[in-house]
C-alpha cells in the first residue's frame, strides 16, 4: 500500500513539474515578445508570481503577475508596434512605459 501511494505521489510531482516547466517556456516566449521586442537574456519566476527578464539590450523588468505580462503584450502592440519597452512601470493606477523608439506613455488601468 506504501509503495502503491508513494508511484501515485511521484507520478503526481513529475506531472506538476512538467507542466511548471511548460508554462515558464510559455512565459519566456511572451516576455521576449512583450517586453523585449527581441532576445531575453534572462528569465524568472518567482514564488510570489513576480516576473523577472533582463533583455538582450540590457533592459531589466519585473513584473508583478501573468495578467500584468498579457496586457504588456497588448501595450507594446498598440503603442510601440511590437518593438518593445526601454522601460515600463507598472503604479497603483497606471502603468508608465517608454517604448525601444523612445515614445513615453502613461495609460490608465
């Protein structure tokens, strides 16, 4: 019954990873795209879901959770045509953001 419950346990923990593993790759890709317009030289998530990616150009970002991510998406679409940020700020009630052709934004959440 122990080792019954013990495969059972590790099958679970090597699925949960897997999927952990996708799901950053996933993230990587966006953040590239949506905040680097370009290569990201480096990636992380932390424990508290906050998002960590130094771009190849040496711009550096933290953002606070996958939705903020999404929407940064959107952002560098809408107003800096896929180029991606030099800087972005996210504040209580608005995120400040310069696009890589040095437009600057203020845009209300």
């Amino acid at each position: 019954m122990i080792r019954l419950l013990s495969v059972i346990f590790f099958t679970a923990a090597i699925t949960a990873c897997s999927q952990t593993v996708d799901q950053q790759a996933d993230d990587y890709v966006e953040a590239s795209y949506a905040l680097c317009g370009a290569k990201v030289k480096a990636f992380s998530k932390s424990d508290d879901g906050k998002i960590r990616v130094i771009c190849q150009n040496d711009s550096y970002f933290v953002v606070k959770n996958q939705s903020t991510l999404a929407y940064m998406q959107e952002l560098n679409g809408a107003y800096c045509h896929g180029k991606g940020f030099t800087v972005f700020s996210e504040r209580k009630n608005y995120y400040t953001f310069t696009c890589s052709d040095d437009k600057n934004f203020n845009i209300p959440k």
